[in-house]
C-alpha cells in the first residue's frame, strides 16, 4: 500500500510551526563571509489554521561592531495549493507589507523558490527556502543600483543553538 501524497504547503507550515530559534547572515558585495551575523528567539502564533506568525528577538552584530538588538514579526500563510506568502507584520497584523510568494522547487517538497521578485524601490528580492533536518532555511538574494546582498536566516527546531 502507498503512502499518503504529501502537502508541500502543509507540510512547511507545520515544520514553521515548530520554530523556536533564528540564526542570521549577511554578505555584501561579493563577500565570501559574512559581513552581519546574529542569533535570537522566535515565539510562534497560530492564529488561522493555514497561518503561522513569527516574533523574532535577538542580537546582530558587523565584524567586530557592538551588538545591536533587533525585533521582527513575520506572517506566512498559505494561499491555496503549494502556494506560501511571506509577509512583515512589524506593524501590527492588520498592516502587513507583502514581501514574497513561494511555491515548492519542480520534483520536490524540501525546496522552495519565490513566484516572483519584491520590488523594494530599485532594488530587486528574490528567495529561496529549504527544509533541512532541524531547520528552514530562508536565503535572500538583493540586487540593484543601492545593495548587492545575501541574506540567510536559519529558523531552527526546539532550543536551536
């Protein structure tokens, strides 16, 4: 007997579900490492059954810089089928910024790319995400005429760290 088919959408959302810690990069430029690096929590809500919020606390620093404390709220919801929006809800959950569509990778459910690009002024966001064994990894790739970046957050299982 055969398996049940597995729901990509359901499946991320449940695995967001699950997120408890946050680790953070940044290069710019075409740095090979990472010119921004930080750490926090992440509190978790539920406040639809196709609707994961996130709280993210913590702590990023620049090579050799001082800490600096950072807050940032997200929303992933799905929207029908595979398909995930990512949105920030710094203010408040009635005023939310969209940010990105995602939809699983053709011949698999572990790896996600973005429908289309965030236009952000000139410059242009586009985004990836993978299921890893006890993580979702998010990496932004930021290009136009003000930033050349990558940006990786790892949200992680449990206690994380």
């Amino acid at each position: 007997m055969s398996a049940p088919p597995v729901d990509p959408a359901a499946e991320l959302l449940g695995r967001l579900r699950q997120v408890r810690a946050s680790e953070f990069s940044a290069a710019r430029g075409g740095a090979a490492a990472a010119d921004l690096t930080g750490a926090g929590s992440v509190e978790t809500a539920t406040p639809g059954p196709a609707t994961v919020d996130f709280a993210e606390t913590g702590v990023w620093s620049a090579a050799g810089g001082p800490a600096v404390r950072f807050h940032n709220a997200y929303r992933w919801t799905r929207l029908g089928g595979a398909l995930l929006r990512l949105e920030q809800i710094r203010l408040g959950p009635r005023h939310p910024v969209h940010l990105v569509d995602l939809a699983p990778v053709a011949g698999g459910r572990a790896a996600w790319a973005s429908v289309g690009a965030h236009q952000c002024c000139a410059d242009c966001y586009s985004a990836e995400l993978a299921l890893l064994a006890d993580r979702v990894v998010l990496r932004w790739t930021v290009s136009g005429p003000r930033k050349n970046e990558r940006l990786t957050s790892a949200y992680l299982h449990g206690a994380g760290r």
